[in-house]
C-alpha cells in the first residue's frame, strides 16, 4: 500500500501515483519549489521585474528605447541572467529570453532571444 508524499494518506488509483489528490501534489511541489531564503527571494523577484518591464517594452523581436524609460519603470541594471558577447563584440545582458544592449546617447535595443 501506497501512501502520499504529502499527507500520508493511502493512495487508491495507478501503481505509479504519488499523491492522493491534486491538492496534495500542488501543496508538496510548491514546498520543495519555494525560495528557501529572504535574499533568493529578493533576487528571483529582482528578475521577474526586469523580466516583465522588458516584456512590456519590446512587443516585437526587437525594438528601442531609453535608460530613463526603463528606470521610471524600476528596471535594476545588477539584476539580469546571463551574458552574451557576440563575434564583433557587442554585449547582450538577458533575462531568460529577453535581452537588451547599450546603444550610444543613453538608448537600449531591446531583443527576444529564439529558443
């Protein structure tokens, strides 16, 4: 007999189950997915911000706009996940699939990564 990785309880239903009911299975996941301290937490919500100010900004593959648009926003410049310096040397910072590049007289291209 089976029991729930969450609760305890027994489980009725396939050989391969896990969990007794949804409820268990979101409440387990979401405890071992969460952040387990204040400063990843702050990090993670750090990005998702980033993330969606980028979203908002560029609808299309690529677009432009300007520091100040992004800091009025609350775009933080530390926060991002990865670099990409392509051959002539230009550097991308992304979030995810989101990227943006430093272009002269304070405007930034914006660009959306395929993946």
């Amino acid at each position: 007999m089976k029991a729930c990785l969450e609760c305890g309880e027994k489980i009725i239903g396939r050989e391969d189950k896990k969990f007794c009911s949804d409820g268990c299975r979101n409440a387990y996941n979401n405890k071992i997915n969460k952040d387990s301290t204040n400063y990843m937490r702050n990090i993670n919500n750090k990005l998702r911000k980033n993330y969606r100010i980028l979203i908002e900004l560029n609808t299309e593959q690529k677009s432009k706009t300007t520091r100040a648009k992004l800091l009025s926003k609350g775009f933080d410049f530390e926060f991002f996940t990865n670099i990409l310096v392509t051959k002539t040397g230009n550097t991308y910072y992304f979030l995810y699939d989101q990227g943006y590049m430093v272009l002269d007289n304070d405007f930034y291209i914006l660009v959306k990564k395929d993946i």
